[in-house]
C-alpha cells in the first residue's frame, strides 16, 4: 500500500474487534504472505458450505498467553499430542482469540504465564480482562483445563493460571483437570498435566464424537531443521565491545552466521542462546562443597561426571525459591526457613544471592546427585534480534549487556552474557529463533513509529529501523534512546546519526542520566516531548518499549498515560483504557525483561 492508497472500508458486520484481529495477523507479513491470506479467504468465500456451525463446537481449543515462550511451546506440544490421538484442536494465541466464541467453546485447554507483579502477559490481557467482567458468558457446557506457568520466588505466584481457573469454574465450566502450576522447572508439571488433560479430553470426547469420525485439523507447521531442544552452532562473525573503556558495563555487538541453518526470523524476534556455566564457578561450587567433579550422576535417564552437570545442565547463577527450600531443609536452617515465610525477606535473598552464596551461608552435607536434583534444569537466554534479514542476509546481530558485579565480597558473573562475551570469532554459539508475534512492525508502512528503547533494548529496534529503510515505508521513525554518559555509552551512535542524514530515522531523543546533576531518564523525555508525541499517537503511531521491565516499562507506561490524559484531554482512567486497548491490538507492544 503507498501513501495515495484509500483506506478499505470495512463491509457491515465486520466489528472493531475482528478488524483489529485483522490488522494485528496481518502486521509485519511479507508481500507474497499476505497475497496466500488474501487467496485463502477468498477460497473461503467460494466454499460457505465449509464455514463452521455457530452453534457450539466440537472440538478442542489450546489457548496460550506467553510473553517469553514458554507456554506457547508447552501450549504446541499439548497440540500436537492432541493431534496426534486423533482429536480435532486448534491452537490459539490469546492476543488472537476472539473472546465472542468462548460461548461455544465445548474443550479448551489454557497455558498462561505471570507476568509483572501477578499481571497476566500482554497478550492475553484482553482473554484475561474479558473473562473478569460482566460480559463473560455462562459457560455451563464447557469442559477445561488450566495450566499455569510461574516462578515462586515471585509474591503471586501464578497469580493468572490461578484468576484464570477460578473463573472459568465461577462461569460455570467444568474441570476436566485440576489446575496445575508450573514453577522454573516446568516440565515435571506441564508433561503429567498434558497426560493427564488429554486422557480426559479423550474420554469425554468419546461421549460427545466418535473421535474415529472427526477430521484432525493442522496445527503446527513444521519445524524448523534447529530449534530450541536442537540448536544451530552459529559461526561468530564479529564479537566487538561497543562502549568506552570508562562505561561501568561492558556492551557487545555480536554478529553471527546463519547459514545453511534454515532459520528465518522477522524483526521483533529474540535469539535463543545456550550457554555453560563458568568453569571457575564450576570449580568454585566444587570447593565449596568439597565435592569430586569427576563423580558419576545418573538423573533422569542421563549419567554424566558432576562437573559436566554443572557446567551445562544445572542453573548455577539464577537462585530460585525450590532451591532455597532444598537448602534450608538439608541445613536444617531455621532462619532460612523464617525467610521463606517472609515475602519481603526472600526477594531480598533472591535480589543479591547466587546459589554458591547461598550455599556457601548454609554448609551442610551434599552429595553429588543431591545437589544435581535440588539445582534448576539450565535455561537458555533470549536476546532481541538487532538486524533485519533485508539488511544483513543470513546473519543476525545482538546487543549483549554482560552482567559482572560484586556481592558477598566475590566477584560474580552472568552466565550467558559472560560466556557471550568471551566467545571468539572462530568459535560458534548454539542458537535457535524464539519468535515474537506481538512485537512486530505495522503492516502498513505509512504508518508512524515510536521507539522507546533505553540500553540493550535499543537491539530490535536498529532491526526496526533497517527493516523500515530496506522496505522504503514512508512512515516516520522516532527512537528514543536512553543509558548513562552520553561520551560512554551511547549504543550505536554512529548509525543512528547516519540513519538520521538518510532519512531513516525522523526523531532522536537522549536521556543520559548521569551526564548532569538530576537524573534524566527516557520517561522525562517522553513528557517533555508530550504534545508532538500525542500528535503522533493521534496520527495512528504504534508504540514500542523494550528493555528493563522492573523500573523503565512502569515509568514509561505511566508517563504515557499522563500525556494521553493530559494531551488527549481524558481521565487518567480513560488513558490507562486506551492504552489497555492499544497493548490488546498490539498498537503498544513491549518487549521487557
Ligand atoms: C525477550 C528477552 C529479550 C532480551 N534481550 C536482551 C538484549 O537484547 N540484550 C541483553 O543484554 N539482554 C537481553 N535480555 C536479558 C538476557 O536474556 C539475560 O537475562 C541477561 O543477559 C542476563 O543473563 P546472564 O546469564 O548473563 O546472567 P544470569 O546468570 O542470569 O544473572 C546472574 C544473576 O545475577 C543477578 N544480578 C545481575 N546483575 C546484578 C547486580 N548488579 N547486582 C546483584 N545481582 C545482579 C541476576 O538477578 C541473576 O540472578 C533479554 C531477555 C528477554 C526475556
Ligand atoms: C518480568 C517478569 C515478571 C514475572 N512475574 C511473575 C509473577 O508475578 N508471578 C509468577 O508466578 N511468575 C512470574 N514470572 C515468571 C514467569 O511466569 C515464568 O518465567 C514463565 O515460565 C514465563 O512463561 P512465558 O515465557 O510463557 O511468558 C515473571 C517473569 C518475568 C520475566
């Protein structure tokens, strides 16, 4: 579409809410993906016979609400395990779920995560909001299943499998299963619930349709050659520290090669990165422990020597409620468990400890395989994508913020980033695409953008900014950047300047909240600039944030709400609505963590 393009009208009976579906599945599509949607709905409109029966349905739906992944993976196998038993499923992202069929709905399954502080995840705030109000129907004749994904060392643990389970109940459905809550370590939870749900599934379904009768539908498509549990060893192209010697932090730019790996991702998306753990924290935990690296441990079907378990099977610097519990109990710990009672004392604990430092305060006796089974399973991080395919072909680029800091009079590590940080450009990194629906350019490209990104999360949007100049959209771009000095660490200031001379990036605004007595962080420049920014929003801009989700998201989001109330002349209610809308349409994404 170019700028002299008519908007479409929309034909009567097509609602605000089925076009916001609309907008939102089209964003970010390739040309000849958006041409295969125009030509299947068009074979939909030759085939009304085809259509399916308002009337309730059959089948059964998987509805996810992920921010990171998690539950959309967990959601997928349950799918496809579905699938394969031969029921006929259909797999749905809350943000896409059209709240109106919940009605006819006979079986649905949901995996929702928590999010903030007992807030459900952007995409399924809409599913969630709609279900707690007086517009959610009685459900009397449906039959489901909850599971809930979370982290107990968060107050509200579970807080939305939770809300989630417990409406549906209030509405009237039925449980098929209990609800079943997922902590760090999530497959010893979801693997029994998915055989447990499904067993059930089946047993009703063979009351209601002889599943013999029913044609499966497609649910996943299929997989990537590398992926999570299979990643890609990626060449390191380029590993290069991008601020001055002087900033407290070291940032990297880290160019890799995809190459003959098949993988194709869209800017918005994040990389998968598997690490090991750092041998001198290997060694350390050794030590401490009085432990031989070299002992056999057999769990879970796999035997291996200790050290290589900690190396790259177990969390050695995430510290995690269970195994807080593990430590107090093996201590015999009173203080510790007085802690664990106490909300404000364990983030305290969970804020500035590893494990080593706790293990270290609670001596007792452990021996090999206890410390294996009480340790988390390691998880792989995930890092904005900070290129796009168009520019940079079958590379992608990170932006890497390597955590080091010191605590309990030791110097401690971040795992990956660490490890990151020191891989050489022979060498190669296991990576795999973790997609990112909801954080995705407009499909139009006249449409304006907003770009909040303090730090690293400035990444995705130098993978915004070259996706928007490749494809010559002639909406506007307008990045506001934000991190300590700006002679230190002002990340990609030389392409931002350059993008600004081509004409790639309309507006650029700094906060560098050291560089004068008051701090000065993205949220002030967001009210200074209030009106222009209101003149955007007004205009259609859709609004990113990425970055550091514990202080920045809220201060932003709250900044933002004051401009709309303030500019947009609207209750702070109202503002706090009409960005609720906008994170539900997907006109306000945010990529935080
Ligand atoms: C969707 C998504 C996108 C992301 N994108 C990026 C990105 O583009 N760039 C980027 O750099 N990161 C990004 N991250 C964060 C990244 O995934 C890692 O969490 C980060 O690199 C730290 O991991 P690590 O293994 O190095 O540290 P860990 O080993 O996980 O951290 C060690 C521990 O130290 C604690 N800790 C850290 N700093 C301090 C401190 N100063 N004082 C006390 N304790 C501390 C932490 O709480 C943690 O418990 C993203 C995360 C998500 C979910
Ligand atoms: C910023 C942030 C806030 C979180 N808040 C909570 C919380 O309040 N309660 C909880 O149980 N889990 C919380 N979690 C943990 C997530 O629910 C957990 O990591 C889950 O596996 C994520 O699943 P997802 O990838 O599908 O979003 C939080 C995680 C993050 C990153």
């Amino acid at each position: 579409m170019n700028a002299t393009q008519p908007a479409l009208a929309a034909p009567p009976g097509l609602g605000e809410e089925r076009q916001a579906l609309l907008r939102q599945l089209v964003d970010g599509l390739e040309p000849a993906q958006l041409y295969w949607i125009a030509a299947y709905a068009a074979q939909q409109a030759s085939q009304p016979a085809a259509r399916p029966a308002a009337a309730s349905v059959t089948r059964l739906t998987v509805l996810y609400g992920s921010q990171t992944g998690n539950a959309r993976r967990v959601a997928e196998r349950f799918a496809a395990e579905a699938e394969a038993a031969g029921l006929p499923v259909r797999l749905v992202r809350a943000g896409a779920y059209a709240t109106r069929e919940l009605a006819s709905e006979r079986y649905l399954a949901v995996v929702v995560s928590t999010q903030g502080e007992g807030e459900p995840p952007d995409d399924a705030r809409g599913f969630v909001e709609f279900l707690a109000s007086r517009r959610a129907p009685k459900l009397p004749n449906l039959h489901y299943t909850v599971l809930g994904l979370g982290d107990s060392s968060y107050p509200q643990f579970n807080a939305m499998g939770r809300a989630v389970d417990a409406r549906l109940a209030e509405l009237g459905a039925h449980r098929l299963a209990p609800l079943a809550e997922a902590d760090v370590d999530i497959e010893p939870v979801a693997v029994p619930w998915t055989e447990g749900a499904l067993a059930r599934v089946r047993d009703r379904f063979a009351h209601d349709v002889p599943v013999a009768s029913v044609t499966p539908l497609r649910v996943a498509a299929t997989r990537p050659q590398f992926h999570r549990d299979r990643p890609f060893p990626a060449p390191v192209l380029a590993n290069q520290r991008i601020v001055s010697r002087h900033a407290g932090r070291d940032v990297r730019h880290v160019e890799l090669s995809l190459e003959g790996s098949g993988l194709r991702y869209a800017p918005g998306d994040a990389l998968g990165v598997w690490h090991r753990n750092p041998a001198s924290l290997v060694e350390a935990l050794l030590a401490a422990l009085a432990l031989d690296g070299d002992a056999l441990v057999t769990l879970g079907g796999k035997a291996q020597p200790l050290r290589e378990w900690l190396a790259r099977d177990r969390e050695l610097t995430r510290l995690s409620r269970p195994l807080v519990q593990a430590v107090a109990e093996r201590a015999s710990s009173t203080a510790l468990r007085a802690t664990l009672e106490d909300s404000g004392a364990m983030k305290a604990l969970l804020a500035d400890h590893q494990p080593i430092d706790l293990l270290r305060a609670h001596p007792a006796d452990w021996d090999a395989a206890a410390l294996v089974a009480a340790l988390r399973p390691l998880t792989p991080r995930l890092y904005s994508i900070a290129s796009s395919p168009g520019a940079v072909g079958e590379e992608v680029h990170l932006t890497v913020a390597v955590v080091d800091y010191h605590a309990h009079g030791e110097p401690h590590l971040g795992a990956a980033s660490r490890w990151i940080a020191d891989v050489g450009e022979d060498a190669t990194l296991d990576v795999f695409i973790e997609p990112n629906e909801r954080f995705r350019l407009p499909a139009d490209g006249n449409r304006d953008v907003i770009m909040i990104g303090p730090g690293t999360g400035v990444a995705p949007f130098r993978a915004f900014v070259q996706e928007r100049q490749q494809a010559g959209a002639a909406g506007r771009n307008w990045l506001v950047f934000g991190n300590r000095h700006a002679a230190d660490d002002f990340l990609y200031q030389l392409e931002w300047q350059q993008a600004l001379k081509d004409g790639a990036l309309h507006r650029l605004d700094v906060a560098f909240s050291r560089d004068q007595a008051e701090k000065r962080y993205v949220q002030h420049v967001l009210r200074e600039r209030g009106a222009e920014l209101y003149d955007w929003l007004a205009g259609g801009a859709h609004l990113y944030v990425c970055g550091d989700a514990a202080q920045m998201a809220r201060d932003v989001h709250a900044a933002l709400a004051e401009i709309v109330a303030t500019y947009g002349g609207k209750t702070p209610e109202a503002a706090q609505a009409l960005l609720s809308e906008w994170l539900q349409d997907g006109r306000y994404a945010r990529d935080v963590y």
